[in-house]
C-alpha cells in the first residue's frame, strides 16, 4: 500500500472516530479516560500538535470544536454529567 493511501485511509477511519464520538454523546470523557487512557479532549489536543509539525496553527477551542461538533462549552453543558 502506498503513503498516501495509507495517509487517506487513516484520516478517514479518525473522522469514523471522532464522528462515533459525537453520536456517542452518553459516554463521557472520564469513561474514556478510564477505559481507554484517552478522551475527547486528547484527540482535540493531538489534532492541533499535528496541524503545528506540519506550521498550521489552530487554537485549543478550534480544534475541540472538530473533535466535538460544537463549542466545547456548548456540549459541556448540554451533555457533560
């Protein structure tokens, strides 16, 4: 398999994820934490420190607001427990 095939097939299963995660707006970061070791907030925060190796610059509530398909603020207080 060639780079950029790779490169696509591995940005298209992070939007899979990240979307799984919208949709899954009943399990909260704390459970991820838990289970997983990563959260929301991780893929927001790893996210932007690709977008910066690459010199593209895209702030915290930017890149949250990817991961999370809204403010952050907005989806704390409408699904945060």
């Amino acid at each position: 398999m060639d780079e950029k095939i790779k490169n696509e097939l591995q940005s298209a299963a992070f939007e899979r994820l990240i979307q799984h995660l919208r949709d899954r707006k009943d399990v909260q970061n704390i459970d991820l934490m838990n289970l997983a070791g990563f959260c929301r907030n991780c893929l927001s925060k790893w996210y932007r420190e690709e977008a910066q190796k690459k010199g593209i610059e895209i702030s915290d509530p930017d890149a949250r607001e990817h991961v999370y398909g809204m403010p952050y603020s907005e989806w704390k207080e409408k699904y945060q427990k």
